[in-house]
C-alpha cells in the first residue's frame, strides 16, 4: 500500500492504537497511519453501541425462551449462527459471553 501524503510505501502493522483498541493497519515513515477499515468500522460500532441500552423482545420456540441478537450486535462483536456463548445470571440480568 502507498502512502498518500508522502508516496512511498507502508509497511503493514499490527496492534496500532484506535479509540483504546488495538487494530492492523499500515504505517509510512513519514507518520501516516492507515487503520484497516474493516477493524476500524467494529471498533466505532461497538463503541456506539456501549453506549445504548438496547430493548430487545423475547421470543419463544417450544417450551425456551429466545433471545435475539441484533444485526449490528452480531456484527459488532463478530459473532456467528452456532457459536457457543456464556449465560452469566447477575440478579434479574442475564451477562451473555464468550
Ligand atoms: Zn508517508
């Protein structure tokens, strides 16, 4: 990848600094630092979505209760149909990880 401020060539980086994440991207010598967007635009959904309480409705398939995920949820943490989560009850709230 070419710098576009100075020209030259960008060595590939990992774990550069964005909004107190660590991501891949490039760096010039010259300073210039190219975050890879796809990163980049996960790391400012999830931010954005830290900040919201997110209201979902229950469902219900035979005798359990379902739990949808939102689509920008799913994308913000990069999770998938079939991927083994955690159940954490906390009094009357449910903490769902990995
Ligand atoms: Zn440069």
């Amino acid at each position: 990848m070419k710098c576009h401020r100075c020209g030259k060539g960008m060595k590939f980086a990992k774990g550069l600094k964005f909004n107190q994440s660590k991501i891949d991207g490039w760096r010039c010598g010259c300073g210039e630092t190219y975050f890879d967007p796809g990163q980049a635009q996960k790391i400012l959904l999830l931010n954005k979505l830290k900040k919201e309480a997110i209201k979902i409705r229950l469902g219900r398939i035979r005798s359990n209760l379902i739990l949808r995920v939102p689509k920008a949820v799913e994308d913000a943490l990069g999770w998938e149909k079939g991927k083994e989560v955690t159940l954490r009850i906390k009094e009357k709230e449910i903490i769902v990880g990995i």
